[in-house]
C-alpha cells in the first residue's frame, strides 16, 4: 500500500515538473506562436494561460527561457545515459524538476508565487475531479 502511494507521489511529481515545463514553452513563445482559428492548442495551452495571468516581464520570460533550455539539455543527458539504471534516471529527473521549479520560483516576485500557487491548486483540484468523475 505504501509503495502505491509513494510511486503515486513521485509520478504526480514529475508529472507537475514536465507540465511546468511545456507551460514555460507556450509563455515564451513568440508571435505567431500557439493556437489558430480558437482552436484550444492542445494540453500546454492551460499551463501559458497560468503563466500569462502572471503578467511576466520582458526580463522574467528570457530567464525562464534559460532555465528551460538549461533542462531540457539537462533532460536529453539524463535520458540518452546508457550507463543509468530506469530507477536512477527517475530519481535524477525528479531531481531535476525540483531544481528547475526552485529557478523559475526564484525569479518571480511574492505576488507572482502567490497566484502560481493559487492557479496550481485549482489546476489540481480540477484534475482530480475529472478522474473521480471516470
């Protein structure tokens, strides 16, 4: 029962972590970029409306930019190492998402983690509630 609830854990939990990171892809995207003729764009498309209701600066999204370039190259390493075991490749992509999440909090300002935390919450209410409803 507990290796249940442990695995559920880290599963939601690097689940959350790669979400954060497609959502960081639609915020930084540019002109021209996301969804045509109010098509919905797909999942990524909630995590960029998380992301704009922040009302990022010009600074903040180049440094988001970074950190999830930083990752993702990151992430091909961890992924494409022959030598790591599944198990330990799980462990260091988890690793890797905390880190990454701790970078982007960073940058924002209390304001903006407080409605990060308010739109995760929500966001995760509301996918529990469309599993229960399975």
């Amino acid at each position: 029962m507990r290796t249940i609830k442990t695995a559920t854990v880290v599963i939601a939990t690097i689940a959350s972590g790669i979400t954060l990171l497609n959502i960081l892809g639609v915020a930084n995207a540019g002109p021209g970029a996301g969804p045509k003729d109010g098509k919905m764009g797909g999942r990524r498309m909630g995590g960029g409306r998380m992301y704009q209701q922040l009302n990022l600066t010009d600074a903040q999204k180049t440094q988001m930019k970074t950190i999830q370039t930083d990752a993702m190259k990151q992430r091909q390493t961890i992924t494409g190492n022959k030598a790591l075991t599944e198990d330990q490749k799980k462990d260091q992509m988890k690793s890797l998402m905390k880190s990454t999440m701790g970078k982007i909090e960073g940058i924002l300002t209390a304001d903006q983690k407080k409605q990060l935390e308010k739109a995760k919450t929500e966001r995760r209410s509301k996918m529990q509630s469309a599993r229960a409803a399975k």
